[in-house]
C-alpha cells in the first residue's frame, strides 16, 4: 500500500466536490447544469443519474446514448438560436428520431410472459458508464422556446432511463420501460405535429401516430399559417460564442462518472422574468457578453471564476 503523503491531492475538481466526503455537496433532482469552463458559461447541461451514472445493461445504455447523441446533434442546428418556427430540416430530423425511437423500443421490450433472451446462468455482465452529450439549455442563448421545452423532457426521460430498475437486467428491457419512453417520445412528436405542421388533436392522439415525410415538403409545411407575425420575427440577439464542430468533438460522448464531476445546480434566481431580476443576473447582456453564471450573487450554490465569454476574436481581460 502506498504511503499516505505519496498519494497526490484530488485535481481538477469542481467547487462543489469535497474531496473528504467522496460526493458533490448538494442535492437536486433537477437537470444538472455542467458548470465546466466555457460550457457552464454558456448554460450546457447534462441529465441527472440520481447516482447511478452506470448500467449492465448494453441494451439500455445504447438507448440512452442514441436519445443524448440525437439531441446533441438538434441542439447544435442553427435554429435553435431563433425565436421563430424551425426550418422544415429540423423538425423532419426530430420526427425521424422519435419515429426510429418508438419502433425500437416495440421491437426491444418484453412482456410479462415473453422469454428472457440474454440472461446468463453463470455470468453477468460488466456494469459500464452511460454515455453523456452535454447540451445547452441553462441562459437566454437558446431562444427558440420549443426547442428548450423538447430538450428539457428528452433530458428528464433520460434521467427516467438512467435510474430504472430495468437497468439490472443484463440486456432486456420490459414493456413497462418501454412504454414510458414511448409515450415521451409521442408527447414530443403530438406536440411538434399540432403546432407546426397544423395537425388536429384528434389526429395527433392517433396510434400510431404517423406523420408522412412530404408534411415537411414545400407546399405542405408553412408557419405563417400557423403562427402570428410577431412570432415570425425577432430582434437580433448579441453577439456570442458558438461552438464549431471542432469544438464540439470533445465533449461529444463522455463517460457519465467523468462528465458529472462539473455537475451544479443551476442558480435558479433571476432565470423567470421576476422583477428585472433578469437584468441583474444578466447584466452587460447587451453588449456582446454573457455573464457566467454564479459570477453576481444569485441565491445559487454554482460559483465561477471567470466573468464573461469574450466576443471572438477579442483580447481576453485581466
């Protein structure tokens, strides 16, 4: 055994991790908030294990990293910068997704009298991390209001998977499972076919529930009938950082016990329009800067050190 002063001290932690417990010193159910250099600046986000950020289930892990890769790739599409309806390309790509979804998890789950295909009688398998697309969400940067709305159920559903009895399953998941995904998943795609591709509650309530690719074609899919003209423009918002595909890379799966190290909980003060408290948990947010989160006393636990994301190309600041 090594001796005890040869052992280095814990690095690279957050300021929320205490180093002698073991454990980030609060405790949420909510959506995490990955509070790690410029991505907590920039409100990115990561689901909430609940503690349990690893799975023998191979089955349910690649359901997990299927819904985060999907969303990461939607929540990195420039429409989800804008106010106004989404381009035809990104609504066909949500629908492809939940459509793809909803047909695996009939084809994966079994029932009550189904065989068990999969469990071994003298081996387990070996439980492994779940893998996490951290995505903004947390700020104003994100303004189409939908796409947070969407982003945040996916998010919660997978926290749901994440936390599941199936998960000691060595591969199978039942239909009770199953149907929980499902019916996130339809929430999702009724939502988005009534609103903008102008489908009627009765159709959307259809099972299931099919929508046709040409309802997305020119000719089929135009907002302006169904949306205000106030909702089909907007001012311009502040200059700010976005990531490149180069930036992304890094962060495009990462091991959930890895990823959880920057967990926090998002100072929920002054995010709800109450009172200007917007512009004082926001200040600056006119000129070209987003405050980090944290950095002006808010009621919240996150802290920083840094203040600003710098507009590209500027010189950083003492």
């Amino acid at each position: 055994m090594a001796d005890a002063a040869s052992v280095p001290s814990p690095a690279f932690q957050p300021g929320a991790y205490d180093p002698s417990a073991g454990v980030l010193q609060y405790e949420s159910s909510s959506i995490h908030w990955w509070n790690n250099g410029i991505w907590g600046a920039a409100g990115y986000s990561i689901p909430n294990d609940g503690g349990k950020p690893t799975s023998g289930n191979e089955t349910i892990r690649k359901i997990v990293k299927f819904i985060g890769a999907e969303l990461f790739s939607l929540m990195h599409q420039p429409d989800v910068k804008f106010s106004r309806p989404f381009n035809a390309e990104w609504l066909f790509a949500l629908n492809k997704m939940l459509t793809l979804g909803i047909k695996r998890m009939s084809d994966l789950s079994i029932g009550w009298t189904d065989e068990r295909t999969g469990d071994a009688d003298h081996a387990i398998n070996t439980s492994q991390a779940f893998t996490l697309y951290p995505v903004p969400y947390f700020g104003p940067r994100i303004r189409q209001e939908d796409a947070l709305t969407w982003c945040g159920q996916m998010l919660i559903l997978i926290s749901e998977i994440m936390q599941d009895s199936d998960n000691d399953y060595d591969d199978n998941v039942t239909d009770a499972l199953a149907s929980k995904i499902q019916t996130a998943f339809l929430r999702v795609q009724a939502d988005m076919a009534m609103k903008y591709l102008g489908m009627t509650r009765e159709e959307a309530a259809a099972r299931p529930l099919v929508i046709p690719a040409d309802a997305f074609s020119a000719g089929k899919y135009n907002p302006e009938a169904l949306f205000t003209s106030r909702e089909l423009i907007e001012e311009r918002m502040p200059e700010q950082w976005w990531p490149t595909t180069n930036d992304l890379t890094p962060i495009a799966g990462i091991a959930a016990p890895v990823a959880k190290l920057w967990a926090a909980r998002w100072p929920e003060a002054g995010n709800f329009g109450d009172g200007g408290a917007v512009e004082a948990a926001w200040p600056g947010g006119g000129i070209g800067i987003i405050p980090t989160p944290g950095a002006r006393a808010t009621g919240g636990t996150a802290t920083s050190t840094s203040t600003v994301i710098p507009v590209p190309g500027a010189r950083p600041t003492a």
